[in-house]
C-alpha cells in the first residue's frame, strides 16, 4: 500500500478529521494575515476560528476511534476463533503424522 492509498484509505475511514484539519489551518493562515495586516479585531475572530475548528476535529478523531474500537471487538472475536481453528488443525496433522509415524515403525 503506497502513502497516498494509505491516506485516501483513512480519508474514506474518517473524512470529517482531515476537513477539519484543512479548516484549522486555514483559520491559522487566515489569522496570521490579519496579524500582518494590523486588524486586532479580524485577527481575534479567526483565531476563535481556528479554536472551533480544531475543537471539533479532535472531537471528529475521538469519534471516528470510539467507531472503529466497536468495530474492532468484532473483528478480534473472529480473528481469535479463526486462531483457534488453525491452532485445532495443526494438532490434528500433528497427531495424525505421530500415528502414521508409529505405524510405519510396526510395519
């Protein structure tokens, strides 16, 4: 998986995290003008802005990971049940291999 698969893998998983990422740093780059420019009122009010928008990616990612982390049990419960039907079959093999080991030895 290349960077950008992995990236636009996690944009389809969580799309609001990098909006709001975008958002913020807009708000910032924004301010920084205003600050330039020598607007303290502008600059007040896009940095509350970027206060919002911030706030709510960091509410978007706790979101998106309470999401994924119910998802996940499942996959754990499927992947463990998985696990221990490998685990079953390969003591099978090796029980049968030892009984096929002992009859080869009486013959």
């Amino acid at each position: 998986e290349s960077y950008q698969e992995k990236a636009w893998r996690k944009f389809k998983e969580q799309p609001l995290v990098p909006i709001g990422t975008l958002l913020t740093c807009g708000a910032l780059i924004m301010a920084t003008v205003k600050m330039k420019r020598g607007d303290p009122q502008s600059l007040n009010n896009w940095l509350r802005v970027r206060v919002i928008a911030q706030g709510a990616t960091i509410a978007a990612v706790c979101a998106g990971t309470y999401t994924l982390g119910s998802t996940a049990g499942d996959e754990t419960k499927q992947t463990r049940q998985l696990d221990e039907i490998q685990a079953h079959r390969e003591a099978r093999a090796g029980r049968d291999r030892k009984e096929f080991e002992d009859r080869l030895k009486a013959a």
